[in-house]
C-alpha cells in the first residue's frame, strides 16, 4: 500500500503506523499524514517567520526522549539554539549538518499554508522520502509538493 509505505517512513514506530493506518482516510494520503503528524505531536508546526523559544532544540530534545538515543551533543544542542538565521531553511541546514552526523535529518513536510511541519526521520530514507509528491495542488510550485531536505 503506497501510504502505508510512506507513512511507515515518517512514523516507523510500529505503534505509530498502526494507530495511522486505522485512522487513515483514504481519501488524502497527504492531509491525513499532515493532520496525524501535528496531532500527534510527531510534526513539529513552525511559522515562516521562525521559531520562538529554540523550538528545533526542543522538538530534537523529545526525538532524542522518545527514541532513547542522543541525535546530538548538549554542546551541538546549545550551539544550534543560538544559531542566527534570517531564513528558517538556514537553521535547517545546520540542523541537518549536526543530525546527519548520526544518520538522521530535519525534514519539511508540504503544506499549502504559511507554515512549516517539520519531522525526522533515519536518512537511509532520504531517497524515497523525497520522491513522492504528496500535495496534488497545480497552484503550489512543484518542488514545493514533496517532502524536501536542506543541506
């Protein structure tokens, strides 16, 4: 099943996946990923405009609780929060570059509105993460329909 299989790589804890395919409406693979991501706090919902209260360190800080792994040093950590950006996507990448360093990433999520849902997810998945276009709207750009990953 095509959004089994990608929702089996955004939430791969079985828990997860199977509360997700129960609750999954057919209808929009898309809208169902994105409204179970943000319900479930598994999506990190972020303003274009940035991030209040080092929100990124906060949402790797839970990743980190709910995996039992550390993503990142305290000191990585620190230096991230304190990370000037004009641009969200700029905090992203030095995300990713302390992430990847244990073979995961801060990924986007498309949305048709002014905000940002981010997730993470094992890197060995980048490729096919970032290959199936899940918003079916003409009047979005392109590259704006897929899932994407800064570095």
């Amino acid at each position: 099943m095509y959004g089994q299989g990608i929702a089996q790589l955004i939430f791969p804890d079985s828990k997860d996946l199977e509360e997700f395919i129960r609750d999954h409406e057919e209808l929009d693979l898309h809208e169902s990923l994105l409204k179970y991501g943000l319900s479930t706090k598994k999506f990190l919902f972020l303003d274009y405009k940035g991030e209040q209260y080092q929100e990124i360190v906060n949402y790797i800080l839970d990743y980190e609780f709910n995996l039992q792994n550390e993503l990142a040093s305290q000191e990585e950590l620190e230096v991230l929060g304190n990370f000037e950006y004009e641009y969200v996507p700029e905090k992203i990448r030095e995300a990713n570059r302390i992430l990847s360093q244990r073979g995961y990433g801060l990924f986007t999520y498309p949305t048709s509105g002014d905000f940002y849902a981010l997730f993470i997810a094992q890197l060995e998945n980048k490729t096919r993460l970032l290959e199936v276009e899940l918003l079916a709207d003409e009047r979005i750009p392109l590259k704006e329909r897929y899932i994407r990953y800064y570095s």
